[in-house]
C-alpha cells in the first residue's frame, strides 16, 4: 500500500520515537538494523525528513537521529505526504486519470471507502501511540 520509502520512513521515525523518549540519538546503521531495512536507501529518507523538520539530527561523535518536544506528536498522515506525497489520498485505485465521482471506475466507491478508513487512521494515529505499542511489545518493526 505504501511505497517502500514511506515503509522504512514509518518504521524508523517510530524506532526512533521509542529511543528519543530514553534520551538516545540513533545512527543509521543502528536504525536499519533494528527494523531490518536497507541502510543507504533508508538514510536518504531519514535525511529528507530532517530536512522537513518532521525528525531532528545532529553531527559528531554524539550525533544521530532523534525526536525533539515540537515533534513529538508527529501523525503518520505527516510521514505519508512527507515521503509520499497525498497521492494516496486522491488517485484511482486502477491508476485512471479520469476517475472521479461523476465518471468512477469499477472499483471506484470500494476503494474511496477504504480511502477514506485509510485517510482517517494516518489522521488520528501518531508516532508516540505506535512507538508505546512497540516498546510494550505489542507491536514489532521486524518482519
């Protein structure tokens, strides 16, 4: 459903979520290890989110990646279309450009509903609530 981007964004921003929260900034080598993505392709999303002000980073001997207090409250739906784009939110589910609610292609209703399920979870789901979920240990960044 997600691009493969917007999976390794997702999972490391919440693995770093949960070690923000115990004071720690993590390198990129650790993160990847951790939630088992690729380490260059997931170091240029983690930069480009840095770029966004969504995560924080910080060079040196002490540096890495990390949450600060005016992120802590970050919504999956700000990863999504940080990485993504809203395409998601607007596109046809068979790809067709003229795909609208006057002109839906066969699965057009189906898949607005599920659009929309989708739409509202990224919406109300933060990284803090999944980050908790992980550290409790209902939840896991392995597949």
């Amino acid at each position: 459903m997600f691009s493969k981007a917007a999976e390794y964004g997702i999972r490391a921003v919440i693995y770093v979520w949960g070690q923000s929260n115990k004071g720690l900034k993590m390198g990129v080598k650790d993160i990847c290890k951790e939630i088992d993505a690729p380490e260059f392709f997931t170091a240029k999303v983690l930069q480009s989110l840095a770029r966004l002000n969504i995560i924080s980073s910080a060079k040196g001997p002490n540096g890495g990646f990390y949450i600060d207090e005016e992120q802590e409250e970050i919504k999956l739906i700000d990863l999504v279309v940080a990485i993504d784009g809203d395409g998601i939110f607007r596109g046809c589910a068979l790809g067709l450009k003229q795909c609208s609610e006057t002109n839906p292609c066969p699965i057009h209703k189906d898949f607005k509903a599920i659009r929309d399920d989708l739409t509202h979870l990224l919406q109300t789901r933060t990284i803090r609530e999944l980050a908790q979920d992980v550290d409790k240990g209902l939840a896991t960044l392995v597949r």
